[in-house]
C-alpha cells in the first residue's frame, strides 16, 4: 500500500532516470499514484464525517424514544 512517503520515494527515483519517453511514462504513473493517494485521503476524512453523523443520528433517535417512553409511563 503507497503513502505520500512512498510516493516521494517513487518520485525522486524517477526524477533520476535519464530523459526520455520511459521517464515520461513513469512520470505519468506516478501522477496517478499521487491522485490516488490523495482520494484515499479525502475519502477517509468523508468516512470520519459520515460516522460520526450516523452516531449523532442513532444517539439522537434512542434519546427520543427515551424521551417518549417516560411521557407514556408518567
């Protein structure tokens, strides 16, 4: 599994290579690479968002039956 430290590893290594169409060729994969990494990244801070939500959620709906069963008991 790649991560920014791999990637800049990766990165430097290709920035040795000679030129030439193969170093462009790897160049360009190590674009995809980055732009990977980078939605690995946004999709977990949107995962870290959206639990949190859902426990708001279920938090919030156990507090109304709560609530609602003791205005029926009382």
């Amino acid at each position: 599994m790649a991560n920014f430290a791999k990637y800049m590893q990766l990165k430097n290594a290709v920035d040795a290579l000679p030129d030439g169409e193969d170093k462009e060729h790897i160049k360009w994969k190590c674009g995809q690479l980055l732009h990977m990494i980078q939605g690995k990244e946004v999709a977990k801070g949107a995962w870290r968002k959206y639990i949190a939500e859902m426990r708001s959620w279920e938090n919030n709906i156990v507090e109304s039956i709560e609530r609602e069963i003791k205005k029926i008991e009382n």
